[in-house]
C-alpha cells in the first residue's frame, strides 16, 4: 500500500516512545484518589442538591401541571445551568467524585492516538481529518492523544478538532490542558473562508438531494452517482486549495494565561491548540459539528454510561409503562 513506509515509521516512533518508560503520568494519583471517593461512598451521604436545581425542577413540574421524564430529570441534574452536577466544577480526581483511566496513566490517550494514525492511513491519509471527542472531562485524553502523536506531522498537521462540552468548567480546563491560544487575525480569516466553503458544499448536496428527489417523483431511475461526483469533485477542489491545519502560523504562539479564552462565534469557542497548531471548537451538541470536507473520527470515553435515558416497568395489567418524575405532597 501507498502508506505503508509512512505506517512503518509511526511505528517506530511509538516503539521508541514506550521503550523511553513513558508508563504512569499519574499513577501516585491512585493512591490518593480512591480513598477519598471510597470515603465518600461509603459514608453514605449523597451531595445535597442545590436550591436552585430543586426549584428549578419543581418550577418545571408545576408548569408543566404533570410529572417530566427520567430522562429529562437526569439531563437537569447532570448539565443544568442552575446547579448541574458537571457546569460548576472539577467533578474528577481526589478533591471530586470519581477517576477516569486516562486520569490515571497517559499510556491510554496515546493508545487512542495510535488508533487514530492508523484508522487515518487507512482512510488513504485525508489532508483534512475532524477529531470529535464526546464528553471530554478535563481534556486529559485528547492532551495525550496530541502530545503522543504530534511527532508524525502527516497526520497532526490535518487535524481540526471539536470538543462537544455543556459545562462552562470543564471547558475551561480543556483549553488550559490543551495549551490553547486564541486566533490570530490571519487564522481567524482562514477558518471563516473554510466555513464559506462547508456552508456552499452543504447547499450544493440539498440542492442536488432536491434534484434527485424531483426526479423520482417523475418516475425515472435514480440518478446513480450524480451526486457523488459532484461531492468528489467539490473534494477535490478542496484539497487542492487548502492550507492543512495553520500549523506554520500558529505554532509559535503563547497559550493563554488563565485559560478559557477564544473566540465566541456562531460555531461557539475557538482556540489554536499548543501541541500542534490545529483549531480546537467547542460545541454544546452533536449536531453543531459540521461535516467535511475531510472525515471523522468520534471519540467518547466514559460519555455514552452518562447519558440521561428513559426508564420503562413493565405492569402485568397495563404492560409496559414509563417511570416519571412528579412532586409529592407532604
């Protein structure tokens, strides 16, 4: 294959990488952390919720004039901005609730990495790849994956990343982890011209499902291929004038002090990460991460067992029932 001399000396590198002891950032952080989770579970005493949160929940209930979902209860409790378990605070480590592997050892982001180089040679080495991480925490994974891989610049240098984080918290230790700075004027240029292009590719695609559409309403044979031609070919003109990842321009930058700068756009914040020089967006859902032009690789450690879900109990004379939340009078 084309890039099995490129495949071989990743590789290497990561062989080299390991054989340095690079084993254990924090394995000391064990020791420390457990007990004091373990002490908080084993007393028994669950966090108070917050006034706030109770009203909040109350007041949705009464409005509502009935009783709201599991699913809707659990989505308050955890991301809420009137007291959500995750929007005000670091809820990881020793001084918080619970640990995460990537907490524990770097060995597991950079593993993830190594995935993620070689699903990318797989792909046929794209000049544009979006990294998507779900639920990022303190962005101790994503910092390790970079970090780790940073080295092979085929492959860091055509990256754009997107971070999907409600907490304001947790955004702002992501953007210290990474070593984010802001956009420079020039960048800040380069990815609005990119944003263009994705908004006129995504009008092209409507545009041509409408044509195909209107076609089978006439009762003729799908127009097979069509629009994935025309795809193609606005990918290929793509990467022919693309500029992969302002690694030269953004390099050489400070992080921000303090972090949680950036830029607030309609994409939401927008850093140049410290390890590579690729952009970093934060979003507050899926569904704000844009497609293309390059593929993408979703990551999500710990983040769909979160989720707030629907409860069903299944009654013998009614069958299957949906548990609710209401409020009791005393």
């Amino acid at each position: 294959m084309a890039h099995q001399p490129a495949a071989q000396a990743f590789y290497r590198f990561i062989a080299r990488g390991v054989t340095r002891g690079v084993l254990g950032r924090q394995l000391g952080d064990l020791s420390t952390a457990l007990p004091a989770t373990c002490r908080h579970l084993s007393s028994g005493a669950a966090a108070p919720a917050t006034s706030a949160l109770l009203d909040h929940i109350k007041a949705k209930i009464l409005v509502r004039g009935g009783p709201i979902s599991m699913a809707e209860y659990m989505q308050d409790c955890l991301t809420s901005p009137q007291g959500g378990f995750y929007m005000g605070r670091d809820v990881f480590g020793s001084a918080g609730d619970f640990v995460t592997s990537p907490e524990i050892s770097q060995v597991f982001g950079e593993l993830i990495g190594i995935w993620c180089v070689h699903t990318w040679m797989s792909l046929g080495q794209p000049a544009r790849l979006q990294l998507v991480e779900l639920g990022p925490g303190r962005g101790t994974l994503m910092a390790d994956l970079l970090r780790g891989t940073r080295a092979f610049r085929p492959f860091s240098s055509s990256l754009e990343l997107h971070l999907v984080e409600v907490s304001p918290a947790l955004r702002q230790l992501q953007w210290r982890a990474l070593g984010c700075r802001e956009l420079t004027g020039v960048e800040r240029e380069e990815m609005e011209r990119q944003e263009r292009e994705r908004e006129e590719r995504a009008r092209q695609r409507s545009a041509a499902s409408e044509a195909e559409m209107r076609h089978l309403r006439t009762g003729l044979p799908p127009l097979v291929g069509q629009g994935q031609g025309q795809e193609q070919q606005g990918q290929q003109e793509q990467g022919r004038g693309a500029t992969p990842g302002l690694v030269g321009s953004s390099r050489g930058g400070a992080a921000a002090a303090g972090g949680g700068g950036g830029g607030e756009g309609e994409g939401g914040l927008v850093g140049v990460c410290g390890f590579n020089g690729c952009r970093v967006h934060w979003h507050s859902s899926l569904d704000s991460v844009p497609e293309g032009p390059g593929p993408a690789l979703v990551v999500a450690h710990e983040f769909l067992d979160a989720l707030p879900v629907h409860q069903f109990v299944r009654d013998p004379a009614r069958g299957w029932l949906e548990k609710m939340v209401d409020l009791q009078e005393q």
